[in-house]
C-alpha cells in the first residue's frame, strides 16, 4: 500500500483545470496508485524526468515511485498533446 503525496506544481496544474468532472476524475484515477503496480493505464516512461505515467483520457499524470518507503509523488497533470513526453 503506497501513500500519494501531492507536489505543489501537481496541485497548481489540477487548479487550473476548470471542468469540475475531469477534476474529479484525476483525482480518483490517482487514488488508485495506493495499489500500484496493480493498476489499469501505467507505463513506465524511458529517458524521461520521471518515472511513471497514468493515462486518464486526454489527462496524464506523471509520477515518481519511491518502495524504499511506499510513497507515490505526483509531479505534474498535463493535458497530452505533442510535448507532454
């Protein structure tokens, strides 16, 4: 079981997204990383600043994963167009 720390960029870019629902909807798509590696639209990024993303419709987030002790930290939510990788 993983806790989910929130980086002060992540939470800035969550802000800015003005439909409530798809705020909503990042919001419980990351409550499910406190089961990783055990959930649904994952990959492991390659040369890339950090380790993780999580696939929520046109929504990525972007994460790092430290299992020395158990924390998920959500580094960035970007909308996915060309230079979101």
């Amino acid at each position: 079981m993983f806790d989910i720390d929130w980086m002060p960029k992540a939470l800035r870019q969550l802000r800015k997204i003005r439909e409530q629902t798809i705020r909503a909807e990042l919001v419980d798509a990351a409550e499910t990383l406190h089961d990783f590696p055990n959930c649904k639209n994952i990959k492991a990024l390659v040369n890339h600043r950090y380790g993780y993303r999580l696939r929520v419709g046109r929504y990525r987030i972007l994460f790092d994963v430290d299992n020395v002790v158990n924390i998920i930290a959500i580094q960035e939510v970007k909308k996915r167009n060309e230079r979101t990788y």
